[in-house]
C-alpha cells in the first residue's frame, strides 16, 4: 500500500510539473504586467487565479449545446488531458458541478484558465470594450474547437476568432466565423501555448496569430461588445490575457 502511494505522488508530480513550470515565460511572470506594458496603457483581464472579471454561460440545448451528461471522475491536472475529450474538473467547483444555473464548468488551476466537464459554453468579460489591442495565449490540441470572440453583445453574436484546424464551413484558425476567411490557412501549434492579438480600431480589425497577421479587414457590423472565450468539444486553456484600449 505505502508502495502504491508513493508512485501515485511520483506520477502526480510528473503530471503536474510541466505546468507548475509555466508559472514563467522566458523568466517572466504569466498573468502580470511589466512595468513597460504597464507604462503603455495595458490592462490585465485574468488574474491567474480567479474568475473575477467573467462570467459564464451555457449553450442551449440544439444551437451549439448539447445535453449534459455525468461528470468524468475528477483527475489532478487540468491539462494533463488537453486533446481529449471531455476533461476532468480537477477544483471543488468542478468536482461538485456546482455551477451557476445556465453556465459552463470554468477553472483556474496552477495560473492558467482552463474549461472542462460538461456543459461547454463560454466565459464572457463582464465589461464592454471598443477599440483595443486583445493579447491572449492559448494552447489545446489539434482537434479542439473553440474561439475568441471580441464585440460579443450581451454574451451572444459578435466577431469570433476561430481556432479550428478544419471548420466545415472554411472559417479556419484565424479565420473570422461568418465575416471572413484568411486567404491561406495558418495552423495553431498543437499542445504548445500559441498566441493571438487581436486589433480593433473602429470597423478596422487585424488578426495575427503568432506574430503572423492572419486577416486585416473592414467590418462594421458590431460596434462594440464584451470578450467572449469558448469551449466546444475539446479542452483548451487560456493564459496572459491583456487589452491596451486604444482612443
């Protein structure tokens, strides 16, 4: 028995020390800003290790949603099933499936902020912005979809960002959902943390993903509106989230 706890916390470790590793980037502290970002104007949305600042919400059932079914066992490690589907709560909040009527399972675990469980859905800022600069980094694997949407009124509509290797429709990563498609396909890099800026200045957006412009475009069809990150189907999590509003 003694010998069967102690290669349980070995692999425990094993699992969990990629990730306690991501507490920093190149030496530099995830979810915090430096004093030049600081200096520039930028704002932090995700705290690292709260949900301060988002709420989330549920799909209904036979647009986007789908039943709930029971919860996976719980599982230490958010992200040691990234890929998989669908992923273990590993907090109280999951473990419980005390979520708030009409939401989606959320978490935050070892700095990054992670979807899991059934229902999927979204968490949305609850503030409205209008110009800005988004900077946010995310990691999932290569069969995930999900998204970023940006002008999100209300928690529904909005521009989305894709991240999806393969959307049938065409509107693949760095693509925006019913708006418009990149003239190339650009793939995220599976299992690795990617990064994605988005730009919006008046009708003006410009998308880069990984320090690549993926779309520049004209569109106005919604002025202004909350962020909104998505879970379907696949885990995925999000970290370093920052805006810069712009005049």
């Amino acid at each position: 028995m003694k010998g069967n706890i102690v290669r349980n916390h070995i692999l425990l470790a094993a699992l969990l020390l990629p990730f306690s590793l991501s507490v920093t980037l190149s030496g530099e502290q995830i979810n915090s800003l430096t004093a030049k970002e600081k200096a520039e104007g930028w704002q932090l949305l995700f705290d690292g290790k709260t949900l301060n600042g988002w709420h989330s919400s549920a799909p209904p059932e036979g647009r986007g949603g789908r039943a709930q079914t029971p919860a996976a066992p719980a599982q230490a490690g958010a992200m040691a099933q990234v890929g998989s589907n669908p992923k273990p709560c590993s907090t109280s909040l999951g473990k419980s499936g005390q979520v708030p009527k009409g939401g989606s399972h959320w978490e935050v675990v070892n700095g990054l902020l992670t979807a899991c469980g059934d229902p999927v859905g979204y968490l949305t800022s609850d503030k409205s912005y209008k110009n800005f600069v988004l900077s946010i980094d995310f990691k999932c694997g290569w069969d995930t979809n999900s998204g970023v949407f940006v002008h999100s009124r209300q928690g529904a509509g909005g521009y989305e960002v894709q991240i999806w290797k393969e959307q049938p429709a065409g509107y693949n990563t760095g693509s925006i959902v019913s708006t418009a498609k990149t003239a190339r396909p650009f793939n995220f890099k599976s299992d690795q943390w990617n990064h994605y800026q988005i730009t919006v200045d008046g009708d003006h957006i410009v998308v880069a993903l990984n320090g690549e412009t993926t779309l520049d475009i004209h569109d106005a069809k919604f002025p202004d509106g909350n962020i909104r990150l998505q879970y379907q189907k696949f885990p995925i999590a999000f970290r370093n989230i920052k805006m810069r509003p712009l005049p």
